[in-house]
C-alpha cells in the first residue's frame, strides 16, 4: 500500500466521527428538522423498496425468451402516403413475427349489416405464410387517433343502451371469424379504456368493459386476454375485469402541450417500469407486457408526422433514440415488447429517404430469437 492511501486512509479515520455527527446534530435541533429527516429516510426506503421488487421481477423473467412485435393499423399507414400491403410485407422481411393489429369498427362495418373483413383477412394470410403471431384488438376503442372508431351511423354520445347490442353484435363477428386462426396468439379488449384525458371517446363504463369481456371469453376460452393499464401511476388495477396479461405503454419523449410548450423526458428509469410488473405480479399474479413502446415521433401542437420537418421529427425520435428505446424496454425485464410506429419506419424509408430507423429496426428484429410467439400461451400466472 503506497504512503498517500495510507494517508488518506488515516485522514478518513479521523474525520467519521464529525461526518457521523452531521446527521445527529441535524436532527436534533428542531421539530422541522426530524420532519425533514424523516421525509427523506421514507422517500429513500420507498426507491429501495421500489428497484428491489424491479430486480426481483427482472430476475424471474430471466430465463423467458423476448419476444419484440409491432402494431401495425393499415390506416395509419395510407395516412403517412405508403401502402399498407407493402408495408407489412416489409416489416415481415427484415424479421417481424408478432403482429398487434385492430379491427376498428369504422372499417370493418361502414354500414348496418354490412361486413369487409378483407384487408384483415389479407393481414391475417401474411402472417400465417411465416409463422407470425397476432394480438388482435377488439371492441370500440382501439390503438390510434381518434383512438374510439364507431362506424357513421352509431353515435356513441347517445346512451349506452342505444349501441353497446350493435357493438357486442360487431364483437362476435370478428371474435368467431379468427379465434380458431392458427396465427392468433392473443386478444387485446379495448384500448386504455378508462384514459379520459386523450381520444375522442364518451363512454367508460365499466360496466361495459366487464360485459365486452364475458363475451370474449365465452366465445373464445382459449386465448390470452389483455388489457391495457391507463397510465404509469403507481400501484395495479384491481377492479374487474381481471384479464389474462396487462399491457402498459411506454412513452419516454413527448410534446407537453399544457404547462412548458415544449418536448418532455419522462424520467422514469427501466426499473420503474420492472418495478410496475412486479408489483402487479406479486399481489395479483398476473404478468405485464410492454403493449406501445414508443418509436416514432411525438409532433408539437397537434400536428401530424407528415406535417412537420424531418428536423422537427428528429427532436422526439431519430435513429439513436430507437436503438435506444429497444435497449430501455430490455431493461424492463418484460419479456413481451411491441413497438409503436413500424409503419412511420417504413414512411421514413421510402418516402423521407432516411433509412437510419428502418436499418435499426431490421437489426434489432433480425436478432430476436423468436420462439414461435409462444410466450403469451405459455407464460401465464393464472
């Protein structure tokens, strides 16, 4: 040991017993003084507690294989100005075997009793031809703006009464059309269902959600149910109905368009999101997945992607951030992670001219060890 850690050794020795009297003369002094030391030993013991229920659930999924997806809604697409079609079929080819996709009303039932299922039918084959697996999306609201879609003829304003027999009647027309699919791996029931403060919806009966859910399961007893989890407060949902899995959304940069007008970092790390997991599994016993992942931009004041510069969309999601935000959702320990903006990937691609995402993606999706989209099947608490 050389002479200057010897000292600084010595030095260190001597000055514990003042660094040890800095807390206790602290607390002594006043009242306040033990309030504020008893805020921050409870603040300090809730993180300990916290990222240690994190580590535990990141140490049981440890030996599950990750599975990474994609939403993928046709709409959207059209709306960024690239083909539906193409697009899925690019997203198979660079290595995408797990698929959420929807079944928006407005789509599938323009008009009373009149059904067109062929742009899902089409999505459904595709995926059968490689072996990909699908979380199909069923009820009113579901992933993406306007985020509730009811055909033009059924105003979801009115009372509940006056739709939810001609919503359950559309429900099990699209739950008996695919749950013997062999590419059906999992339903999702709605979308954030009770998230008031986004989407243009009315209607959060929870009464509905549970008669929407008997449903399912009566018609297809088989498949995992998820339901999403409104936000990333603490704590688990405990009401009914109590599916198979939760889903939970991760969005890390977005636009606050209330109190800073500018672009936010959550700053929630990793284990926050393992730490959510946990405690769901510990009092419920049910497992989490990652159902939106944030990977695409996030634009100001409203706009949609194709209305603002490629500068402007680099600010809340580039290529460096999707590798990125692949790395944060590992982390999670979650073993079940869809990415949300496959279909922006692609429109930056063909139509931006950027492939930068696009080869992130293609990377990450090439190395996924994926295991015949079993997890949602196999890896179930109750």
């Amino acid at each position: 040991m050389s002479s200057k850690i010897k000292m600084y050794l010595r030095k260190l020795r001597k000055s514990l017993p003042k660094l040890t009297r800095i807390p206790i003369n602290y607390w002594q002094k006043n009242k306040i003084h033990k309030f504020i030391c008893v805020v921050i030993i409870t603040v300090l013991l809730v993180f300990i507690a916290m990222w240690s229920i994190g580590q535990w659930y990141i140490y049981t999924q440890r030996n599950i294989p990750l599975t990474y997806g994609v939403t993928f809604i046709p709409d959207y697409a059209q709306s960024l100005g690239v083909n539906p079609q193409k697009t899925m079929n690019a997203l198979i080819r660079i290595g995408v075997r797990q698929f959420r996709l929807t079944s928006y009303w407005s789509d599938i039932q323009p008009s009373p009793g009149q059904y067109n299922f062929s742009q899902l039918n089409w999505e459904f084959a595709q995926a059968n031809k490689v072996h990909a697996k699908i979380i199909l999306t069923v009820g009113l609201r579901q992933p993406r703006w306007p985020e509730c879609h009811p055909p033009n003829w059924i105003n979801t304003a009115k009372p509940m009464s006056n739709w939810e027999p001609q919503l359950l009647s559309f429900m099990s027309k699209v739950i008996n059309r695919y749950k013997n699919n062999p590419a059906l791996e999992g339903w999702q029931l709605e979308n954030e269902y009770f998230l008031k403060g986004f989407g243009d919806c009315t209607n959060y009966s929870r009464s509905r959600l549970i008669t929407e859910y008997n449903l399912l399961r009566k018609l297809d007893p088989n498949h995992p149910i998820i339901i999403g989890r409104s936000n990333n407060a603490i704590g688990f949902p405990i009401n009914q109905p109590q599916p198979s899995i939760f889903g939970i959304s991760v969005y890390k940069r977005v636009w606050d368009a209330t109190v800073t007008h500018r672009y936010l970092e959550y700053p929630y790390p990793s284990w926050f999101y393992s730490f959510l997991a946990g405690i769901q599994e510990i009092f419920d016993h049910k497992n989490m997945i990652i159902a939106e992942m944030q990977a695409e931009p996030w634009p100001p004041n409203g706009q949609t992607i194709p209305q603002v510069s490629l500068k402007e969309q680099n600010k809340s999601m580039n290529a460096t951030r999707l590798k990125n935000r692949f790395r944060f959702s590992k982390a999670t320990g979650m073993k079940d992670v869809i990415m949300w903006g496959a279909e922006y990937w692609y429109y930056r691609k063909v139509i931006l001219h950027h492939p930068g995402m696009w080869n992130v993606a293609k990377q990450e999706f090439k190395a996924n060890d994926y295991h015949d989209g079993q997890y949602l099947l196999t890896h179930l608490n109750s």
